[in-house]
C-alpha cells in the first residue's frame, strides 16, 4: 500500500509546486522595474499610440522585431488587461512553453510514471524562472523556450528543425549563440550536418522580415549591429 502511495508522490509535489508558482506570478503582476519603467513599458506605450503596425514601423526600440511582434500584439488586450500585466504574461506564456519541453525531454528517458511532470513543474516553479517573468517581466523565457526546443529534436533525431528552432531562439535574443558550441559538437558527432546551418541567417531574416516593409531593413537587427543602436527619443 504505501509503494503504491509513494509513486504519487512526484505528481502531489508537482500540484503544489505548481499552485505556488502561480500563485506568486498572481501576486507579482503588477510590480515593476526600472528596465520596465525605462523600456518595455515606454515601447509598449508606442505601439498602443501609433498601433501594431505602423508602431513596429517606428524606431525607439532596440530589442529585435520578434519580441516586438508579440508586444504589438498585447497592445491590442490593453482595454482590459494593465499594460504591465500584459508584458508579463508574454513571459509566462513561454514559461509554459518552456515548461512543456522540459516535460518532451525527460519523458524520453522516463516515459513511465509523474516524474517528467516534476520535472516541468520545477522548472516552472524555479526562483530565477519566477525573478525573470513574474517579477522583472524579462523576455529570456522566449529563447530559452525554442533552445529547448532544438535540444529536444535533436534528442529525437531532427536536426533539421531543430537548426531552425535554434535559429529562432537567435532571432529572440543573441544571447541564443551561447548554444551554438553545444551544436558545434552534435554536428562532429554527426548528429548535424554542416549544410543545416545554413538554415541559420534565412530563418534569421524570415524572423526581421514583416518589420521590413514597415522601416528599416532587417539587417540593422542583426546581433552585431543591435547593440549600437540606441533608443529613438521623442
């Protein structure tokens, strides 16, 4: 009786740590941040004034247009959702996502039982996950979800899509080139083939693309050049 108790043990666990998790992005919603008050909220407020698309023609931010797509879009819940609000739950969306794929990994190894469910919950559950979406509204969630992503087709032998996930993360944020020694060593392993990467700047420019027609061409997003660009001011 109690072996059969102690396998729901991970699954109860989980509940709670998931309920908790919640319960603390709930709480969190509204508290901001200097990045928040300098940045995000001020881009959001740009496109709310100019609307989604003619807003992403504009150029006061200097963060990548995906991200900016997804604030666009949350501009368009601001009669019923705060802005700040709606910034942070851009976060958890991919917090979630993320969350989902920690589950696909581990449950390739243990495809038995509630321990993958643990797994995700803990990811989920996780003070720098909670610090990073619920309490600073930061959107590393969104890259880190697709990186995941990537390890997790990868696991399952598709490197093709998984180059294109790994792109995708890169798009997000340039902090997604972190990955690429780890996919240095799949492709010496065979697991990757060198002409994959070439997937890499097409998908890259498919990300920059619907910002194109609207203002400045893709290429002044790329990581090399983004971090010159400063804030338009006015």
């Amino acid at each position: 009786m109690k072996e059969h108790l102690r396998q729901y043990i991970p699954l109860v666990a989980s509940g709670f740590l998931l309920l908790l998790s919640i319960y603390i992005r709930y709480v969190t919603r509204a508290m901001t941040n200097s990045d928040m008050e300098a940045h995000i909220l001020p881009w959001y407020a740009k496109l709310q004034q100019h609307g989604p698309l003619a807003g992403l023609g504009k150029d006061f931010y200097n963060y990548t247009p995906p991200y900016l797509y997804l604030l666009a879009l949350a501009t368009l819940t601001s009669s019923i959702i705060a802005p700040i609000t709606s910034v942070k739950l851009i976060a958890m969306a991919f917090d979630v996502y993320a969350a989902f794929m920690i589950y696909k990994i581990v449950r390739l190894h243990r495809p038995h039982g509630y321990l993958p469910v643990l797994a995700a919950a803990v990811f989920f559950a996780g003070p720098t996950m909670l610090a990073n979406s619920a309490v600073w509204g930061q959107a590393d969630s969104t890259y880190t979800a697709f990186l995941l992503t990537c390890l997790y087709l990868l696991l399952v032998n598709r490197p093709l899509l998984a180059v294109v996930f790994f792109s995708v993360a890169l798009a997000f944020k340039p902090q997604g080139i972190f990955f690429a020694p780890f996919l240095l060593v799949m492709m010496l392993w065979g697991r990757i083939r060198w002409f994959h990467f070439l997937l890499v700047p097409v998908v890259y420019a498919i990300c920059m693309a619907p910002r194109s027609p609207l203002a400045a061409p893709g290429w002044r997003f790329l990581p090399c050049t983004r971090a010159r660009r400063a804030p338009e001011r006015r």
